[in-house]
C-alpha cells in the first residue's frame, strides 16, 4: 500500500487474516486549516502478481476549525495627529484586527482597554464591530495635548483568544485663545513732576496658545506720553514707563488702550483699559490776571472803604 501525498499521514497495516488486512489512516503531523482547508490523498494497492495489479482511491479529508488564532491588528501602533477644534462625532481613526478562524472563532469585538490619562474615557469612543474611534468630547490642546489608548481585539471563541494595539492621539493647537493682559502692580497717581524713565506700571501678557499662535505683540494708544517696554528677564511681562513730562493742569487723567495680538491666522487680540491719574506738583507760581491795576479814589473816601479787588490764579 502506497499514500499519496505522505505530508501528514501515513498508513499502518493489520492483519486480520491470510486473505485480508486492515489499514489505519495515521495522523503524523499537526493540521492548520488555515493553511490547507481539504487533504486530497491517493491510497493504492498492488498485489504481488507479474505483471502487478493495483487498485486506487482517493481519500478527501476536511479539516474542522478550532479557535487557535488570536485577533492580530495589521499595526501594532496607529500615530494620529488631530486638530482640538475637531467636532464630536469626528472619526478619528479606525483599527482593524483580523482572524483567519471561522465563524465565531473569526467575528472580531473590539474595545478600548486602557486610556490615558484616565480622563480620556470621556473623549474617545470605539464601536465594537467596526473598530472605528470616533470623539465624543471636547478636545483642548492646553489641558491635554497627547493620549495614548490600549486597543483590544477578542474573538467570540470559549476562552475567547485577543490581540492588542496602541492607538497615540497627538492634539494639534489651533488659534482659539486670545490674549489675555493684566496688571501686576500700578503705581498711581503719578506726580506730574515724575521724571522721564519712571516704571508706572507692571504687566503681564500671556496666550494659552503654542508657536506663533501664543507669541503676542503689544501696542499701546495714544503712544505719549508713555510707552511700553519688554522685561529682558521676563517675555511675558511689560513695563509701562513714562516717556514725556507730565502736565496735569492739560490733562489731569490719561486713559490707556493696550491692545495685544497673537501671531495666529486669523490673529485674535485681547484689550485692557488703564487710567493713570496725574498728582499735582507745586509748579506753578500765582498769575496776576493783569500786571498793572488803575484807580482812582476820592481824597475824603473814608478809612474801610473799598479800593478794588485783585486776583491771581
């Protein structure tokens, strides 16, 4: 008796009596279905005649499935880089895990196993059949700017067999916040006397925004008598300094408008209104309204009686 193929069985031969025997059909080597589904065999027989004469016939083995293949994701890392303005419900990126096994042993669930931070359980969603992670909340660059989320594909088998992904999720800043600009410390009023180079005030500028979106430029109005100059040590702190002599018999109250812009397209700007109040100074001698006064007065005018009456300012 001849097999062929001989890949994976081979026969085993009894003898039941002188006139016949019985063969076994043995298994010598591990079947995988998902490589060969249906064995195809030729048993022959020759007797020991001259000439031999045979007898054939073919054997059709089908190979049942049992669940020994686990999901496998057709990446073990999926990079996405997605803008913080992005809409809920925005698809943002869809895995796939396949599993050569059939049936219930091939049907894929997916879910999301862990996430990072913790909070990410609130903005990201997987449905289990399609493997699609969609937003369900808010995205804010400045609050949390990457998450990392463990994918894992299970199969319906008993036990179920899984296999994992990582998914990282990289928020992209977009121009959302506009600059904001306060006051650290305000020395007013100012004496009108204060010389050119006095530091009137401290301000603080910043934006929650990154790159060119969160670098600010500052401008004042009107530009005199003051100006606005940037601390060396500190770029996101302003001096509003004194740049002319002050008067404050012409104007006894400055009211300021800083204006801060961002770099972003469009630029978002914030404003802040300040009001310095001038102190007066002693500057100023008193003016005679004229520098000559004429009158004329009765010889007899009587002791109390009123020449005229002068004035200064």
């Amino acid at each position: 008796y001849t097999l062929s193929p001989s890949e994976h069985f081979k026969l085993e031969e009894e003898n039941s009596n002188s006139r016949s025997k019985s063969l076994f059909l043995v298994l010598t080597k591990a079947l995988d279905r998902e490589t060969v589904a249906v064995h195809r065999l030729l048993l022959t027989a020759s007797d020991g005649g001259r000439p031999s004469l045979t007898g054939t016939m073919e054997l059709e083995i089908s190979v049942l499935d049992v669940n020994d293949n686990a999901p496998q994701f057709n990446q073990s890392v999926y990079n996405v880089h997605f803008p913080e303005n992005a809409l809920e419900g925005t698809l943002v990126v869809r895995v796939n895990a396949t599993d050569p096994d059939l049936g219930i042993y091939g049907e894929v669930i997916y879910e999301i196993e862990t996430f990072v931070p913790p909070a990410a359980s609130d903005v990201f969603s997987i449905d289990a059949k399609s493997g699609e992670i969609r937003l369900k909340g808010a995205l804010d660059f400045e609050t949390v700017n990457f998450y990392d989320l463990q994918i894992k594909a299970r199969d319906k088998g008993t036990p179920p067999l899984s296999g994992h992904c990582k998914v990282v999720v990289e928020v992209v800043d977009v121009n959302d916040n506009a600059p904001e600009v306060w006051v650290t410390s305000l020395s007013v009023p100012v004496p009108e006397d204060a010389s050119v180079g006095t530091v009137v005030a401290l301000l603080s500028v910043s934006d929650r925004d990154s790159g060119a979106n969160g670098r600010v430029r500052c401008a004042l109005w009107p530009s005199s008598p003051f100006d606005l100059q940037r601390s060396e040590e500190f770029r996101e702190s302003l001096f509003l300094v004194l740049m002319k002599a002050l008067d404050r018999e012409t104007v006894s109250v400055h009211r300021l408008l800083l204006t801060a812009s961002d770099g972003g397209r469009p630029s978002l700007t914030g404003t802040m209104e300040l009001e310095v109040s001038v102190l007066d100074a002693n500057d100023n001698a008193p003016q005679f309204n004229q520098s000559v006064y004429k009158v004329q007065l009765l010889e007899n005018a009587v002791e109390g009686t009123l020449v005229m009456r002068v004035n200064t300012t």
